[in-house]
C-alpha cells in the first residue's frame, strides 16, 4: 500500500505541530501544506524550523496548488476555532473528495451552536463519499471524551464534575494578549463587554456531545468568564501580571437537566498556578454508581495534547463511513508507534 | 421503534447484576433469561431477589426455550471466563442471528489465545449479519482502553505501567475461596503449582489489544502470581487471613518491546488493604510525549463495572458491522440514561 497522504492546512503553532509530528511517524507522508502571506513558496523545512535531509521538502502553497480531487487521504484544518471560520474550506476539501479532520473547537461538535452548517458539512460528506471530524485535547478529550468513557463503567450518573486546571506559562505572545494577561481588572471587563475576550472555546460542544452520548435532555447551558486577578506579581516566560492585574481567565459552564446542575466544567487558566499553590491538573468527578474521582496531574499539555490527537485520528476518519462525525461515533482514540497503513482500510483510502 | 430485546445467558452475580440493572433502564426490555438447575422454572424476578410489580415477569428457562432465531437483539453471556467455555454457546446464539455480548475476560481480545476461535467466531457472525463483542471492567476497560484513550493525547509512548490496586472485601465466599484467603503460603504454592490458582485473567487480553492498537510488536508475554502474606490479622465480612497467611493475590504481567519492557501490569488484589496502608485505586502512568499521571481512588468496583459495561455498550453491539468486534473497533463506551432506542439503529436490529 501506499504511504497514507496528508496536506495541512494552516501553519500556525497546531498545523506546525502537526507537520512535525507527522515527519517522526512511519507510512505517512506530507503531500501539502497551505499558508498565506510571506509562508508561501517557502520550503515546509524551513518554515517549521526543522531538518530532513532524507525527506521530501515541499513548498508551503496556497489552496489552489494543494486542494485538488483525490490529492491525500485527509487534509488537517488548524486555522481557527469556528465552526462558520471553517465551512468554506471543508466544503472545498469535500468537493475534491478526501476527508476532514479540524482543530476548530466549535467542530468537535458543531451542531451545539451551528445545526445548518452541521448538516451541511454532512450531506456534502456523504455525497462525495468521504468524512469529516473536529478533534482536539479540548473539546475532544479531556473535558467530554474521557469524561463518557468513564461513564463507560458506570450503571447511573447523577451528577458529572469536569475540570481542566492548566497553566498558561508555557504559551507564547498571542496567547498572553489573547486571555488578557497583564490586563487592570477594569480593562479586561471591558473587553469582555465588547466580546472581544474569547476565553475557552469549547464547552456548548463539550456538553452537548455528553448529554446526547449519555441521552438527557439539555433544558439549559450558561457559561461564565471571570478574570483570576493575581495578589502577588506573576512573570511567564512571556506574560507577566503585577498584583491585581490579569493572571489569567476563570472560565465555568453549567448545564441544568431536569431543574438540576448536572454538568458542572470548570477550566480555570492563568500563568504560574504554582506560585499560589494552584495545582494543575484534570480532573473527573462522577456522582454515580459507582462513583468516579479521577485525576491526572499535572494536565495533558494542551498544544501536543490537540496534535496528538489531529494525528492519531487519521486512520479512524479514513475508515468511517462517509459524512460528519464526532469523537462519540468513532472508535476510540489511540497513539500510533507502527506504521500508519497498518490501521487503514484500503478501500476506503479516497487518494488516487 | 419496539423495545430493545436482551436475554441474559447465566444468573451467576453478573448475570443477576445485568438483570437488576435493565429494569431500571428504558426502551429496553428482559424477553429470556437462561440458567441450569434449580433456578430453571422460577420467576426471573424471584431468582434475582427483586419485586416489579408493573414488569412481566418471565420464568427462568433453558437454552432450548429462549435461543431461537430473532428472539432479541442482544444474548449477554455471563457463565465463565474463557473463550473455550463460551464458544458454543456464542455459536449457538450466532446461527440464530442475534448479537452477543460476553462477560468473559477472554472474550476480551480473544484473538491473544484463541486465535482458531476468534477467526470462526468472526466467521459465523459475518454468515449471520450479527456481532460480537467480550467486555467488562477489566479487561475491557481500566487496564487497556482507558490506558488507549490516555495515548490518544500523547504524540510519543516509551513505557506504559497500568496499576489495578482493589479490595476483595466486598466479595463472597466463593471469591474468597477462589483466590485463596487464608491459607497458608504452603498450600497456596500447592494449589498455584497444580494450575488450581486461577488470579486474574484479561492480562494476555489487555496486553495483546493495546499492542495492536499502537501498532508496536510483542517480543514477550510474561505473568506472574504471588500470594499477599499478611503481617497482622485481617478480617473482611466473607474472609479472614491470620498473620502469615495469604490475604491476596498479586498478578503482574510484563509485555516486552524491542527487547524494552514497555507495558508493565500490576494488579494486587486483597482483603482490607487499607489495614496495611494501601490505598486503592486505578493507575496510568506513562512514560510519553507528554506523560500522563493519572489516579482514579478508589478502584472502580469490579462487579458494578463490569454490568455496566456490558448493559452500556448494547447499542454499540446492535449498530456494528457484522463480526467479532472488540472495545478498541466500537465507538466508546459510556453511560445510557435516556431511551436505549434513541442509540440504536433500527435497520440492524435483529429482532423480528
């Protein structure tokens, strides 16, 4: 068989991570890589800031050059978190039939908060026989999946407790800006009023995908963002945050089921946890039978923990059935160390 | 959409438990219940020691009253441990075109000992346009899918260590028995040498499934089996090992990778540990890119996880493809709280 083929769509920190990961596996190649600006034309090596002196370099193109009918098995989408920011370029994906994985949150499960689009990007799947996943570290395992598969082996759950406690330290310059470190109190509210604070992307599709795996019904999901003003001075490789400024966003969501709290998520980032004694980590606390109480510290990294998962999803969006699926209708997440061929149908591959 | 159809094969604590935990469940509905002797002509109800005054009650009956073609969608086969004790009795179920869930650990990946009767089992079931699947909690769960789910997130594994740390006191006399509490080291060593000391079985299991789905070649396969010998006196409510005497098992296995133990097992299992200071719990830890560290206290009870998994992962059975399925080709397991219609598909069910 053929090595599997891979074009990835934007070269950003997860489609750079992407491409570096996909470098050290065996059977699958890099047959793409789509940016714009001063990126294009420049060798994929050199732009990911690695060497390979035994391997293919191709040049980073632009859609035109790359998105072709039946140029790779899957194309990875990591440009941005929406669900609206992606529809066109998976249509194109879709028309020129290979399969979609995305690193948008809001695809993890896109019908939370995009229904039309969802079933959009469904019939077009299955009309050119080929399928599309939205993955990630979160949504897409920390916060929904692993929560599920505890579910697993479990008789009754009454009450369901997510937490992600991660720290923000090992983030660059975007990130600092983007979750408001540094900021007054006054300014970040502020921003928030103006919606100009995005926080975590995530939790309508966390909790959706959980109350339609679990099959209850949903009567509300309310979602909070508060600043975590730090008391002592914090400094980040990149962020720093005096006291009473802006160490990082509390985010919280809650989803009632029948008049009760049943999903309670908790996502609290800031930079340097540590230094007040905040210990990072995930947690999965099931009131149930029997009862779950679950930790793994500190947290699964978020940067490789979503492109670890763009990459080991590959052979499973190549093997489902055509159209939109979620990490509920596909088997189970997996590191792969072997060769990428060996878990692949190769009738269902759409490269020609 | 009728009720989904489920008889249960084997009234032992499993079988029982699966019963007990359908009649709390909706959509769903107990059409045959099968088990030898004495039990045979009872009530279902009376045999499980439960009243549902607004349920049909149907008798306990034998193989011949209740396996016919398209009487259900699910046989649960709770009788024993081994692929060899099940195979006719899936056979059986098979050529009557229904679905089979099987407690039995072996059943598990059946392929790791059994290689002849996993590839006919899978033969038979493709014949009859039905699935089969062996779960619980473990194998099925704590020690190999929850270990899967973990490297999901991971772009690198070099050692993985999966620890099971359980209390045998909730069990019965015939637990007790079976693993040997209260004899001496002596004649606990008697009973292992004469190949009476059965442990736990799943370890060939969990180690060939998770080998498989990362892709990773096992060199060796190794077991072992210790007795726990007490210091101070123990007492649980069915057991009772004096100082010097055995109040548990320890089983660990070791899967050798290039010539590198790569999964490391260890599952001790004992009256009262927390007389000793032992914390109960389940354990991954593994050595990767990035690590994982996670501790779920106390252990999910064995006998609770195990029912639930095979009651959760009935929709799962009755949707796949034809075949011998095991937990890393379905979708994941999680709890069911709504209508168990709602998760199946009506064009495969089997029942008529």
């Amino acid at each position: 068989m053929e090595n599997i083929k891979v074009i990835i769509w934007g070269l950003g920190a997860m489609g750079s991570g992407v491409a570096r990961t996909l470098l050290q596996k065996k059977g699958i190649d890099i047959v793409g890589a789509i940016d714009m600006g001063e990126k294009v034309g420049k060798p994929l090596f050199e732009v990911i800031n690695q060497s390979h002196p035994h391997k293919i370099n191709i040049p980073v193109g632009t859609t035109d050059d790359y998105i072709k009918a039946n140029q790779a098995d899957v194309v990875i989408i990591c440009t941005d978190s929406y669900v609206k920011g992606n529809f066109e370029k998976i249509k194109r994906v879709l028309e020129n039939k290979m399969n979609v994985i995305s690193s948008a949150e809001e695809m993890a499960y896109p019908k939370a908060q995009n229904p039309e689009l969802a079933a959009e990007i469904d019939r077009l799947a299955k009309e050119n026989g080929v399928s599309v996943l939205g993955t990630g570290i979160n949504p897409g395992h920390i916060m929904d999946l692993l929560v599920l598969v505890m579910t697993g082996a479990l008789v009754d759950v009454k009450q369901i407790t997510s937490k992600r406690i991660n720290s923000l330290s090992p983030f660059g310059k975007a990130v600092m800006e983007e979750q408001g470190i540094g900021l007054t109190p006054e300014a970040f509210n502020q921003r928030k009023a103006a919606g100009e604070m995005a926080g975590h992307v995530g939790f309508e599709e966390s909790v959706h995908m959980m109350a339609d795996a679990l099959g209850v019904q949903l009567d509300a999901l309310t979602t909070e963002m508060q600043p975590i003003i730090t008391e002592v001075d914090r400094k980040s490789p990149y962020g720093e945050a005096k006291a009473g400024q802006v160490a990082g966003v509390d985010m919280s969501a809650k989803g009632m089921v029948d008049g009760k709290e049943f999903f309670t998520l908790q996502h609290p980032q800031q930079i340097e946890p540590e230094q007040v004694g905040v210990e990072t980590g995930d947690y999965v606390i099931i009131d149930g039978s029997p009862n779950v109480n679950l930790v793994n510290t500190p947290e699964i990294e978020g940067g490789l923990g979503t492109i670890a998962m763009l990459v080991n999803m590959i052979p499973k969006i190549i093997n489902a059935e055509a159209g939109l699926k979620t990490m509920i209708d596909l088997p189970i997440p997996h590191a792969i160390l072997g060769d990428f061929r060996d878990q692949v149908n190769e009738a269902k591959r759409p490269f020609k």
